[in-house]
C-alpha cells in the first residue's frame, strides 16, 4: 500500500495563477483532510471530507476550493494564487472522522511569488 | 485563532536527558492526539487519549490526559538523537464536530 500520495511535492507560482494539489489514499479510508503548515503555526485546517460526497469548510478555507472526486481522492484548488498561500499543504486520511489516527501524505511545498 | 496552546515552543537538549511537552485547551476535549514530524518530513500518528485521567506509555514515552480533560503532556525519558523533531498535540473538541484543532508544535532538538 501508497498510503497517502500527494503531487506535485514542489510547487512555484506567480501571483494569480491557479493549480489543484492532489492527494489520494489506498487505505479504504472514509474521511479526508486539506491542511496547511506555516512556521509556528501547526497544522491548520482547510477542508475536509467527512465522507464521498461531503466537503465542509475548516478553519482557514478563504481562498481555496475542493473536490472529493470519489472515496479515493480529494484535491484542492487555489483558483488565483496570492503570496499569503505560500506554505506547505498536507493531505491526511482517517478510516471515519477525527476520532482516530490520521495518515498524512509527504506534503506539498508550493511558493507564490 | 488556536486554541489549543502547546509549550514550550523550542526545547533543546543533550543526549540522555528527560524532555516533556505540555499541551493546554481552554474547552473539553473529547479526544488528543500526538503527533511527530521529523525534519522535512510529515506528521506521524503516535498515540490517541479518550479518558479522563488516562495514562498510556510506548517505550520511553508517557502521554497522559488531565483529569479534567482540557490539558495533556508527552514525556520522554533519556532522550535520543532518534527522538529529534516536532510533537503536535492535536484535540478535538466536545462541541468541534469534525475538527481536530492542532497545537503548535514543540520542537525538539538532541544535542550526542
């Protein structure tokens, strides 16, 4: 098993320009989370799938879209890229909800200029 | 803004000393768990605490959830240069739903 794959693992930008980060997950899992890591911060939340079919907004979603394209993959849009979204974007997956282990992809490191 | 608070931030130590990370929630948790991120890399799942006052240990590390269920702390003892990297906290609250809110990190470095 991949686990939770994510691509592309590097990413650089200008200002405006759009792209969609993609993650999925051979583990069967139900649930599926977008966050975000910027120094000192932890992990923040974008959205999240609860289950296929379901998107919901986290803590910081402004900004961005996403798509749960079947019980597989979940991708996230920056529909114009702004250099506040400079960070490192993780995708995690849990069996059913948050009230469980969550397995977190490589991660992608995307710079907007 | 975060609401689960973790100190300290940086913690530097040398090889064979105790290490502890606390992790503090203004609400009830349902549930923390506690993650490791080694440098470059991404979040690892350590352990999960659901009940009050719980108490669990994986080899040199304890995790322990407070009575109240609104704080918890990881120790290790006789720290390694393989224990190198950030613990997270992350707790999911009574009235959050499907939001695991993650503390900042404590980052850890091992001086040999």
């Amino acid at each position: 098993n991949a686990g939770v794959t994510q691509t592309p693992k590097f990413q650089v930008l200008k200002t405006g320009q759009s792209m969609t980060l993609q993650c999925a997950q051979d583990m069967n899992h139900n649930s599926m989370y977008w966050y975000r890591q910027d120094p000192g911060m932890g992990l923040r939340l974008i959205y999240y799938s609860a289950s296929e079919g379901t998107t919901d907004k986290g803590e910081v979603p402004n900004g961005y879209n996403v798509s749960r394209l079947n019980k597989r993959e979940f991708s996230l849009r920056l529909e114009s890229a702004a250099p506040s979204q400079t960070s490192v974007y993780f995708c995690a997956s849990s069996v059913q909800g948050p009230r469980g282990e969550q397995f977190f992809g490589p991660g992608t490191r995307l710079t907007v200029l | 803004g975060q609401q689960v608070m973790q100190i300290p931030q940086y913690q530097h130590v040398q090889e064979g000393e105790d290490f502890t990370t606390y992790c503090n929630s203004s609400t009830t948790l349902s549930n923390i768990q506690w993650y490791k991120q080694r440098p470059g890399g991404h979040p690892v799942f350590l352990i999960q605490l659901v009940k009050s006052g719980e108490v669990k240990k994986q080899k040199r590390l304890t995790f322990q959830f407070g009575e109240a269920k609104k704080n918890s702390s990881l120790h290790i003892t006789a720290t390694q240069t393989t224990d190198v990297g950030t613990y997270f906290c992350a707790g999911l609250k009574e009235t959050s739903g499907s939001r695991l809110t993650f503390g900042e990190g404590t980052q850890l470095t091992v001086n040999p």
